[in-house]
C-alpha cells in the first residue's frame, strides 16, 4: 500500500508492511512526525517479521520515551500493536518543514530506564534528530541523555560501533559533535545484565569553529573560507561530494570470555583463551585475506617500524597493506557475550566498520571454582575438553563471519552488489560502510527538506551518481519513509 495523506490535515498514512516492514520504519517515521509536527499513523506493524507482529518492548519504549520528550499524544503504542497514530501537539514553522521552535520546550538531561537490555542505540537513533534541532531552544550547548539498556545487542548498533563508526562520521559529514560515554555494558544475551551510556548532543545551535573542523576533515579550500557559525538547520549531505578514500589503518575489538584455556600448538599461536585466540585468529585473517585485495584500495603505510611494544602492529607491517592494531579487547564474564569489530580508518577521514555478536558455547564452558570440585575433576576430561573444542570452533566461525563482511565492506566489490545489473560508468561507492550508510538517510533528507529551493551556483551538471546496488532494504526503507514524512 502506498502512503496516502489527508489535504486538509498533512495527516501521513504509512503501512508498516513496506520494505523491510520492521521496527526500524516506525523509529523513523515517528521521529519525523515529532519534528515536523504531522501526524502519522502507521499499520500492519512490524508486518514482514518472522513470528510476532507488532510493536517489540523497545519499539513501544521509544515511542512512549518521544512523545513524552516532544509534548505528543499516542494511541496503539502499547507492546505488541499493530497499529499506532502518533499526534505532535506543536506545528510547524511557517518558513520550513521543521517544529516552530518558540512552541516547544527543552530540558538539559534526560534519564531513559530500559527495563531489558533493549537496543540503547535504537532509542538513541530515534531521539537523536529532534534533540539535534529542539535543542537549540536550551541554555546548554548540548542535551545530555542517559540510557540504561543493552549496549550490545542483536540487530543494533552496538556502542563500540557508534563510538568508533557513527561518531566520526557524523562529523564529517558536517552534524554538530556528538560524544558518547560508557559507564556499563549490557548484553541483550545470556544473563540479564543492563548497561547505561550517556550521550551529549550539541545541538544545530552549537557555535562550532567550521575552520579547524573542515581542515581536519581534508574539506575543500571553499569550505574552509566559510565564516564559523551555527549550524539552525540540518546541513545538506550529499555523499558524493565525499571521496571513500584509501583504507590507512585497521582496528580490531574484542570482548569475549578469558575461559576456557585450549592447550593448543605454541608454534601455531593457540595456546589461549577465547578472547585471546579471537584477537590472533581475527589478526591472521585479516592478513590473508588483506593481501587478497586490490593493492590500489589501501594507502602507503609508513616504513618505519612500529612501536616495539605493540607486537600485533609489527607483525601486521610485515604482512599486511596497512597496519593492524587492537582497539580494544575486554574479557567478558559469559559464553553468549562474544562481540568482535573491525574499522578500517581512511585517507578521507572516514571509517567503515563491520561488527558481529555471538556465543561460543554453553554453560559448561564456566570453569568451577571450588577446589573441591577441581581436586575431584579427573586429568583428562573427554566431555569437558570437547566442549571446550567446540567453543574455539564456534569463536573461529565468528570471526571468519565478521572478516568476511569487513572484507566485502573495503573491497571493490560487495555481496550485495549484483553483477548482471548495469549501472552508469559515473556511478561510484559511497563512502560508508552499509550500515551506516542506512543511519545517514533521515539526515540527507532533513537537510534536502530545509535547503529545499536553495541551489549551489557552482554545482556542475555532470555529478557522480550513488551505485545503488551496495543500498541494504533498511536503506531503501529509510528512504521511502523520508519521501513520505518530508515530500523529498
């Protein structure tokens, strides 16, 4: 069904079957609702996914946690509805699409309780837009949101990915700073366990010096004369003005459990545990599969040798394109809390990244503590050593998995990229990875919608075109509720 719209209201009508038909068409969609002050109702919720329909407890926790955040009225949003209308009490601003900012209100800090290890990052994304322009009406330069819930979890952006990924690449991309801090993990596996992160916002209104930001950014001469001043609205992105750039650097991120210990081969390097055995393993296979690519996707490394202390870079020099270092690697206290990223860093100062959450085992991977019980263990175990070899057999499954899509995310050619179709010889890769190319789409048409009218006397007519082919179904979504919610 296509989105209909009532003249006499600017009422959108959405079916939730569309596309990806998830979680993530409502995040947008009423998100866009709050801050343009149309109302929208949306059915068929979360139609297209396997077993239950409707609103997941997080979904209808980020609905409730927006419409108490921007003054709007909501009917349908409890867990498990399929269908929802979503009412702003403000209107819109009779010179742009945007909220008038003089009817609403604004507070500095905002506590969100989760009461599950609910995706953080999805509540966050959700909020994010409105905060950025509604915050200009505070006192502070930023809004400060605190949220308790999941920091890891399936089917969302995790909090190292946002840190290392999204972060960066917002700024680049011209959007105000944004800092993210972590005071707990929480995983949406294994045992309940909440996290809490804070976000500070700068908003639209932040008095950013567009000088020393486009400089570090590489921005064009142009950009960099530009006079610094507030941002007011969301600036016009076009990822074809950004060049990918050559990959400099890669970084790797592991958490996962110091237990068990595999008693393997001391030349091979797998003597360890399993956060041990994924940092050398990941380590390896980036090498391999680094030297397997076109020579031309990575920039000229430096030729003096690394740091003494950091054997990991000086064997990456040796054998990869580009060097290769731990980020971060944290033990974790469960069998199901197994995460792994990768970020390549490049020559245009973007990153692209690729991330993966997994288990590697069950409970029997828990060693006893009780001397007892360890007295009483036999030497040799049969049961014990092959749940332990499972474990590693699992671990080494990740990250082949998680290599794999990096691999695809840096090379010139993606699995998702489709061969027979043809597209224009202008049509080049965008400069993000797929799934933060999915997390730009809500700011490319916000800031297409408030310059709407405005043209660049210096655009030429021939502009390369985006190769829609490596666009995920939650790109295409996005960028259809966008159409419907903004007449982009």
């Amino acid at each position: 069904m296509v989105a209909s719209r009532s003249s006499s209201s600017n009422h959108v009508y959405l079916n939730g079957r569309t596309l990806e038909g998830g979680g993530q068409l409502v995040r947008i969609a009423v998100g866009l609702s709050a801050l343009t002050g149309r109302p929208v109702s949306i059915d068929h919720v979360r139609g297209n996914r396997e077993g239950k329909k409707g609103l997941k407890r997080t979904d209808a926790a980020t609905l409730k946690l927006l419409a108490e955040i921007s003054g709007s009225k909501v009917s349908g949003g409890e867990l498990g509805s399929q269908f929802l209308n979503f009412f702003p009490q403000s209107s819109r601003s009779k010179g742009g699409p945007l909220l008038d900012l003089s009817q609403v209100t604004i507070k500095t800090e905002y506590d969100i309780k989760l009461t599950t290890a609910g995706a953080i990052l999805l509540v966050f994304q959700a909020l994010y837009p409105y905060l950025l322009y509604v915050g200009s009406r505070g006192t502070a330069p930023f809004v400060k949101v605190n949220i308790t819930g999941g920091t890891n979890a399936y089917w969302s952006p995790s909090y190292d990915y946002a840190a290392q990924v999204m972060v960066p690449n917002f700024a680049k991309l011209g959007l105000p700073p944004l800092s993210i801090i972590l005071h707990k993990r929480g995983w949406s596996t294994g045992p309940v366990d909440l996290g809490a992160v804070t976000f500070l916002i700068h908003t639209l209104a932040f008095e950013h010096n567009s000088e020393d930001q486009n400089q570090s950014n590489g921005t064009s001469e142009k950009d960099r004369n530009r006079p610094a001043e507030p941002l007011r609205s969301f600036p016009r992105i076009n990822l074809m003005d950004h060049k990918r750039g050559k990959v400099t650097q890669i970084d790797v991120t592991v958490l996962a459990p110091d237990q068990p210990i595999l008693n393997g081969d001391a030349e091979d390097g797998t003597g360890s545990t399993i956060r041990q055995f994924i940092e050398q393993v990941t380590e390896r296979t980036l090498r391999r599969e680094a030297r397997k690519l076109d020579p031309s996707i990575f920039a000229k490394h430096f030729t003096s040798s690394p740091p003494k202390e950091d054997p990991l870079s000086k064997s990456s020099a040796k054998h990869t394109p580009v060097p290769i270092k731990i980020h971060t690697s944290e033990a974790t206290n469960h069998h199901s809390h197994v995460y792994i990223l990768l970020v390549a860093h490049t020559s245009s100062g973007f990153r692209i990244g690729h991330e993966i959450l997994g288990s590697v085992g069950g409970d029997r991977l828990t060693e006893s503590k009780s001397k007892k019980k360890q007295k009483q263990r036999p030497a040799y175990d049969p049961l014990r050593d092959s749940h332990h070899e499972l474990a590693f057999s699992a671990a080494a499954e990740l990250v082949r998995r998680c290599v794999e899509g990096f691999i695809g995310e840096i090379s010139n050619e993606s699995p998702n990229a489709q061969p027979d179709r043809k597209n224009p010889s202008t049509a080049k890769r965008a400069c993000l990875d797929a799934n933060m190319r999915d997390q730009v789409v809500i700011f490319e048409a916000l800031g297409m919608a408030c310059h709407a009218g405005v043209h660049d006397t210096e655009a030429t007519n021939i502009e390369p075109l985006e190769d829609e082919r490596y666009w995920t179904l939650h790109t295409k979504t996005a960028q259809w509720v966008c159409r419907q919610m903004l007449d982009v």
